[in-house]
C-alpha cells in the first residue's frame, strides 16, 4: 500500500494502517498535533483505517478542518460537562461551526454562572485526558442504546438516518454521544476554549418543535489566539447595532408594540430621513424615475392575480378570515402589484419606454418571531423600492443601469468593499415554487450571468434563491456576528406583465408585452442604518449624521454668541445643538467625544471678541480657531459631497 504525502514523498505498508499511526511513524510531534486526518481530498477521523494507495494530509489546528474538530470534540466535552452537572437535560446536537462550536440541550435557561460552572467542569474532563474511542452499533442496537439512556432526541436521529448508514458513536472516559466525527484521540488535545453565550434554539430550526437551549463556545490552538478571539469578540459587542443603537438612543423596541417592530427614535428617524432624501433626488433628478405612493393595503384578489397568495401566503399579515365569505385584505409585502396598476393607467407605446417607477415603500412581512433581530430583521420596514417597465431590447442595458446605481449608493455610504454579489437562480427540482417555462429561467439566469461577467462583477451562484417569478442579484452583507443578510436585490422579470395584461403598442402598432426589473437602489432603509451602525461603530460620515455640530459654551457669557452661530449654521442646513449647560468645558467636551460628535465649537469671550469660533473634530482632535464663515464653508462642503473623512492619530489622543 502506497500513502503519498502532502510534501510529494511517500509511506509504503504492507499492512493497513489507521491515519494516526502513520502520523506516528512520520514524526511523534506530528502525532501529538494531529487531529483529522484528509484521505483523497476528503476530512476522515484519525481512527480511520487505510488500505490501499492514497494520497494523505495529517491535519493539524494550524489546518481549517483540523481546527474544526478540536472544536467538535470540544462540543462533546461541554456536552458531558452538562450531563455531570444536570443530569436530568437531554442532549440534542453539537456541531462546530465557523468561529467555534455549539450544543443544544433540552434544559432550562443557562445562567452566566451556569456557563462560568461547566468551563470548570470541562476543564476537569480535559485534564482527566480519557481516550475517545469510536464504535458502532446496528440500527436497532443504537435505537436501544439511547432509549435506555432516555435521549429522545438522539432516539429521532438514529431514525432519520438512512437505511444503509453506519450508525457511530464516540466514547470518552464513560460519556457516550452519537456522533459522525471525525474526533481528536483524547480530551487532552483540547488546549484553549471559552464559552460565549446561550440561546432558545428550536429542534431542527422548526418553530414548531421544542425550545431547546443553545450554548456557544469556541476553541483555539492556543490560548494567544483564543485572548485574540475573545477581545475581537469584545469588539464586536461595542459594535453590535441592537446594543449600540439604543445606547446611542436611535432606536428602541416596546414588547407591548410588539416584536420586530421598532420605534424609530428622533436621531434614527433623523438619519433615515437623510438617507431617504438623498435616494430620491438621486433616483428622480440624475436616473429618471418618476415617483408613485400606493396604498398600504389591497384585496385579496390583487395577490391571487400576482402569484404572491399562492406562493408568499405565510409571509403576509392578512385582514379578515380567508374562509369566510367577506372581502378579505391583507397588508402589503411589496409593491409591485400596485405599480403595474400604475402603469396599467395610461397607454403606452415603444417610445415611452423605459419608465422607472420609485417609491419609498413601507411593507410588511411575517417574520418568524425566531428571526427577529433589531433592525436587521424585522415586520415592517421602509425601503427604495423601484420597478423598470422596459421593453426587452432595453432590457440588459437597464439592468446595468441598476447594478451601476446600487454600487454608487454603496460607495457613497462606504460599503461597497463589504459586499458579496449572488446569482438567485431557480431550484429546477421544485417547479412548484416558480411559476414559468423553464426555458425561460435558463435565458434569464443566462442574462444576469453575463451581465456580471462583463461588469467584472465577481459573483456565486445560489440554487433555489429566486424570487418565484424570475432570477435576481442579491447583494449581501455580514453583520458583525457573520450572519449575512441580503441589503440589495435587482429581480429579472419576464414573467409577470402577462399575468397582469401589461403591455404597449411597438412601431407596428401590435400589442407587446414589456419586461420587468425589480430593485432596490439602498435596500431596506432599517437595516441599512443597522448595516452603518456596526460599519462605523456610531461614528457616522458627517453628512448622515443626526447632530453634526454641537457648540460648547465656556460659560453664560458665551450663550448669546453660542445662539449666533447655531442660527448661522441652521440657516446653511447643518444640524446643530448648543450645550450650554454650568458644566466645566472639559466635561461637555468628553460628552460630545462620547455621543460620536463629528464636530464640537468651542466658544468663549475671547471667541466672540474676535469672531471666531475653536474647532474639535473626532477627525483630527483640535483643528484650532476659525473663522465661522470657513468652518461653515469646509462643513458645508464635506455635507454636500457626502466626503467620508477617517480619524486622524492625534485625534484620539486629544
């Protein structure tokens, strides 16, 4: 038997041998790193048998795949520590994923100190360094072995597996979980872990189902990169929109409102205004579109002509009882319906087109109460929403123009380079979800296809992502957790104007059905402003920024010159507050460097004298005494060209 190595040299055994004794006899350091092994390309535990020619790779934690099971391990370690502590919690699974690891278990909620107690726990596992054996059992045997230990949900799992799958199970030190693996060989391996946080989880995601708790950790090679980790963590916390966002008092939820329906608080709604303003003058002074507003509401009938009763029924509040012979009306997800209508009002002929509708939309969608999460996912939101009637040979060119117009807003904001761009194709396999030929969807994908290829747009592809009458552009973004939301989407509509009996008149003067593009130019405005939150850590670019300038007085003497000034700067558009509170100068100065201020003035007699005002930015710390009129000609410029200005050092040591 021939074993080739990653480095091109090779083993021969006359005998077969299992992964980790080969690593054995490479080198006792490289069998004391080891923790997966790769045979062919693919990740198999260490215990694994080889018996004919193949090509190995020892993994050890400095390896992705090996790393991911130090973690895996480390879930069965915490899943013991729980089982010795709580003996009564029934075990679910405990995968590890991207950043760590977690287990779910049928228990009350874990306290903080419940999770500080089974760190303790697990370390006294780790330290007692039993070996992890592996064995299996046949279907029926597994069944028993579980249901005398009364784990139902290890019983439901050993049921799901198919008829001819092997049925593992990992033995360390008396502990005992079903598990695929792969494993490290003993506790021991484990070398630096921590465990974050704790959840309600659903069984297998289904809200139907039990409420489970989730327990998050993470695992490191060593204890420097798992400190690393951990204050990277840190980060992320002080950047979290959910936390950051009430604390800088922008907005807030009220259970008795209800759930994923936030209240806008006046620096939020103050931003999202900006934010909104400047989207339709964009849209209708420099790309041509023309405004409509459209109700909120519509019967029935009009998302049973759409398709969206049939195929989003779930995911829209309705008004009044399906079943009963009665209007029924139900809140809107979207606009489109109500824009075709729109369009439907007047004639048109080849040479009106394209018309470019926008509207900023508030919708509504029912979102599953487990998906909330403060302005990110939520029931009812506000967005740029737009729809193209265009005819088909204007078809690619008007898609460009969308994907150009969404990649200016995102640079103009500075997250274009935090972005992914998604092809959402249709899943061929489940027809019933889309209405239309697959022919069709093949052209269309095939149309977004090279249109990102030639903006050389580097893209993936997503099967099964589509709306259910046509392909789209998804672009998406991560929140600080990892979690990616879609912020962008241009929809390819070829389907719908029949549907609607949407046509105009071409140069024979026959009637042609137009094509549609669905899209958003800024997304949903609420997740933006959660998007920019955690992009900025609330230290927003000057022009969105709620208060822009705040006058710090040195005293009642300045307060009439302080009321001057701010009057000057209202005058030129410029958000402006005036603190003139008997506090000491140094007090009101860390108060506004701590509600991310881009620009504090500081006033005094000796200001007013000469009539200049002292200039601090979170930019570059003191940018010393200025005439107003320059200091509102630089701010009024920067506003205006929506300039992104990045802290300076000596900022923040001022």
């Amino acid at each position: 038997m021939k074993i080739t190595l990653k480095d091109g040299s090779s083993k021969e055994y006359a005998q077969p041998m299992r992964v980790y004794d080969i690593a054995l006899d490479i080198s006792e350091g490289l069998a004391r790193a080891a923790c997966a092994g790769e045979v062919d390309g693919e990740v198999v535990d260490l215990r694994t048998v080889l018996e004919k020619d193949c090509t190995l790779n020892i993994l050890t934690v400095r390896d992705e795949a090996g790393l991911r099971t130090v973690r895996h391990t480390c879930s069965h370690v915490l899943a013991e520590a729980v089982k010795r502590l709580f003996p009564d919690a029934k075990i679910a699974i405990g995968p590890s994923i991207a950043e760590g690891f977690y287990y779910d278990f049928d228990h009350a909620p874990f306290s903080r100190e419940d999770l500080d107690n089974l760190e303790k726990e697990m370390k006294k596992i780790i330290k007692e360094g039993h070996a992890i054996e592996r064995f299996t059992l046949p279907r029926q045997e597994a069944l028993s072995y579980m249901e005398e230990r009364q784990e139902p949900y290890k019983v439901e799992l050993i049921r799901d597996l198919p008829e001819e799958a092997e049925i593992s199970f990992y033995d360390q030190g008396g502990f005992v979980d079903l598990c695929a693996g792969p494993h490290l060989m003993s506790t021991k391996g484990i070398k630096a872990f921590k465990l974050i946080s704790s959840s309600m989880a659903y069984w297998r995601g289904d809200s139907d189902r039990a409420q489970l708790q989730r327990i998050y950790g993470t695992a490191f090679g060593n204890k420097e990169e798992l400190e690393a980790y951990l204050e990277h963590l840190a980060d992320i916390k002080k950047r979290d929109h959910n936390r950051l966002g009430r604390e800088m008092e922008l907005f807030t939820t009220v259970d008795v409102i209800g759930q994923g329906l936030p209240l806008l608080l006046p620096k939020g709604a103050k931003m999202i205004q900006k934010m909104q303003r400047w989207i339709e003058d964009l849209e209708d002074k420099e790309w041509g579109y023309v405004r409509t507003k459209t109700p909120y509401m519509a019967k029935s009938d009009l998302y049973k002509l759409s398709g969206h009763w049939d195929h989003y029924l779930d995911g829209m509040f309705v008004l009044g009882d399906p079943q009963a012979d009665k209007e029924v009306y139900a809140l809107r997800p979207m606009t489109c319906p109500f824009q075709y209508f729109c369009y439907k009002n007047t004639q048109h002929s080849y040479r009106d087109l394209p018309i470019r509708y926008g509207e900023t939309s508030t919708l509504f969608r029912n979102e599953d109460s487990g998906e909330m999460h403060g302005l990110t996912r939520v029931r009812q939101f506000t967005i740029s929403e737009g729809h193209l009637i265009v005819r088909p040979d204007q078809m690619v060119e008007e898609f460009k123009g969308c994907l150009a117009l969404a990649k200016h807003c995102l640079t103009t904001l500075g997250i274009e380079e935090d972005v992914t761009y998604h092809l959402s194709r249709w899943d061929p396999n489940d027809h019933k979800k889309y209405i239309g030929e697959p022919q069709v969807w093949e052209e269309t994908e095939q149309h977004i296809r090279e249109i990102l290829t030639e903006l050389e747009i580097p893209f993936v592809e997503d099967i099964g992502e589509a709306a259910f009458y046509g392909p789209k552009v998804d672009i998406n973004a991560k929140n600080v957790y990892g979690k990616e939301d879609t912020m962008i989407t241009i929809q390819w509509d070829a389907l719908l104007a029949e549907q609607f009996d949407m046509y105009y008149i071409d140069q024979n003067g026959d009637k042609v059905r137009p094509y549609i593009i669905h899209r958003t130019s800024i997304g949903c405005y609420e997740r933006t402003l959660a998007w920019l939150i955690e992009k900025y850590a609330g230290k927003f670019p000057t022009w969105l920024c709620p208060e822009q300038v705040r006058i710090l007085t040195i005293s009642e003497k300045a307060d009439a010159y302080a009321e001057k000034i701010r009057r000057e700067l209202a005058a030129n558009d410029i958000d402006v507050t005036v603190d003139n509170r008997s506090e000491k100068i140094g007090y009101k100065i860390r108060e506004a460097r701590m509600a991310r201020l881009p620009y504090m003035l500081v006033v005094g007699a000796s200001e007013e004298e000469e009539g200049l005002v002292s200039v601090r930015s979170r930019f570059a710390g003191d940018e010393g005494r200025k005439p107003l009129a320059e200091f509102i000609e630089q701010i009024s410029r920067e506003i205006r060209t929506k300039e992104i200005r990045r802290e300076e050092q000596k900022a923040q040591e001022n």
